[in-house]
C-alpha cells in the first residue's frame, strides 16, 4: 500500500537511483526521471549497473510492490517532493557545471505541485539554493521551497549508507520545508542535523575535503615512517588511540583518494580560494 509523500527523482545515475530506492523503501510514492532512456529501461527491468551490495534486490522489491517506478516524462502536479539529482562535473577551470541543475529546476518548476518542495541533492557550490530559488520564482514558481541535503553515500557501500547513515542534514531557510523534507526520513535511525541550506551545502564540501586530507596526511605519514625505518601500522594504531582522533579515523596508507567527490572538491575548494583571496566569492564578504 502506498503511503508518504510523492516523490519525483530527477536524474537517476548512481545518486538518483540510491536516493529513489531509498525512499521507496521508506513507503513513499517515488517516480525517477531521466532523459537516458537506456538507464530508464535498466532500471524498469530491474537492472543495475553499479556494483553496489544489496541495491539490485532493493531496487526489484520496490518494484514489486509498486513504490517505485521510472519514466522518461511526468505529468505536471503528480508529485509534491522534487529531488534533483544530477551531475555537476567540473569546467577545465575546475568549477562545477551547474547547467544540469539548473535544467532539472526549470523542469521541476513546470511539473512539481503547488507548495511544494524542491530539494537539491547533487554536489553543489555555497549559494546555489539562492540562484535556484531565484530561477523558480523568475519562472512563476514563487510557491516552491528549496532544500538542500547532501549526500554522503560512499562507492560500493551507497545502499548501506543509505538506510543506515551516520547523520542526515537537512538544510532550509524555511523551516517549514525543512520539517517536511525531514519527514521523509523518518524512519531511518540517525540523527538529523537541522541547518540553513548554505551551511548544508558547505557541509559537503567540509567532509569532502577532510576526508581528502586525513588520507593525504596518513601517506605523508607512511612517507615519513618508511624513511625512519618505523613501523607504520603500530604509528596508525597510537594516533587512533587518542580519542580526539578515535579509532574509527580515515587514517591508514594506501593509493590516495579514489572516486569522482573528494577529487571535485579539492579542484572546486582550490578555485574557490584563488577567486576569493579578498572576499567570499558567493557573498562579498571580506575572507580574512
């Protein structure tokens, strides 16, 4: 039986499916979007490209009973909830390409329902959700709230991280909206981190490039201990003692970072210093 909101994904590549299965699972009335109609096909049939445990089975459940389905087109006022989910790779300059975000609002300010909510869930710079909502009130759409909650899904761990995350953060200037995209969550057993949408989409960028850096360190480190002759697993094993650090720390030697989200913020975080060494490049506001 259908219950919960309903929920249109638009963009259904790794992040969109994760995100569109999920909240099928969570008893939400979810329809994903996509203009690939080889990946829309895939996914109706069941099938999955990306090796991610236990999503395939997830994703034929969901069909089975009917919380989920995928389209190449949606009728307007069907869906009360848009999540936007789709690429943002970065220019040779290393800012991100925003035009299929901002293709996806435009689609989602003709067909989302009235008072309904906007969420952007790709990767995205601090004060996108402002000149996405400025879009969606430019085209009439005044009555859309936009939200943010990144994602923190890890390659080949997404449908764990998914049902089972260590925190949710839900980023809204309208409190109200915040509640309501909060709400879809219920149901899952993590805490929820309630915050303006620039600080939500900063707080992607920040573990991003934490996560980029404690894995630089360790390699220094490793570096360091291969030069001294140290024995670089017990050096890791008293660093992770220390419980300012904990024994769970993304410390260890190893190839570097891998994936496409660590990579992009390093890129975007190094444009975004050289273009701001005076002031915040979103704002004005002076940096130092």
């Amino acid at each position: 039986m259908v219950t919960g909101e309903r929920v249109l994904v638009i963009g259904v590549g790794r992040i969109g499916a994760v995100t569109a299965i999920g909240l099928a699972h969570l008893l939400h009335d979810v329809t994903g979007v996509d203009t690939n109609a080889e990946r829309v096909e895939e996914l109706r049939a069941g099938r999955l490209r990306e090796a991610e445990p236990g999503l395939r089975a997830a994703l034929k459940s969901a069909l089975r009973l009917r919380q989920l389905r995928f389209e190449r087109a949606v009728a307007p006022g069907d869906h009360d909830v848009t999540f936007l989910c789709v690429d943002t790779p970065p220019l040779p300059g290393g800012e991100p390409d925003l035009r299929q975000l901002f293709a996806a609002g435009e689609f989602a300010a003709r067909v989302t329902a009235r008072g309904g909510v906007v969420v952007t869930r790709s990767t995205v710079p601090p004060g996108t959700g402002d000149r996405l909502e400025a879009a969606l009130r430019a085209a009439g759409r005044r009555d859309l709230a936009v939200v943010h909650v990144p994602e923190f899904l890890r390659e080949g761990r997404a449908w764990e991280d998914f049902r089972e995350p260590d925190r949710v953060a839900i980023g809204a200037n309208d409190p109200a909206a915040g509640e309501r995209v909060a709400r879809l969550f219920t149901d899952i057993a993590a805490p929820v981190y309630r915050m303006d949408r620039v600080t939500a989409e900063l707080a992607k960028y920040a573990a991003n490039a934490y996560l980029a850096t404690a894995v630089s360190f360790a390699n220094e480190m490793a570096d360091l201990a291969a030069c001294f002759g140290a024995d670089t697993d017990r050096l890791f094993e008293v660093l992770k003692a220390d419980r300012r650090i904990g024994r769970e720390a993304y410390l260890g030697p190893g190839l570097g970072f891998g994936g496409t989200a660590c990579r992009r913020t390093r890129r975007r975080s190094s444009t975004s210093r050289r273009r701001g060494a005076s002031s915040c490049t979103s704002c004005g506001r002076p940096s130092g």
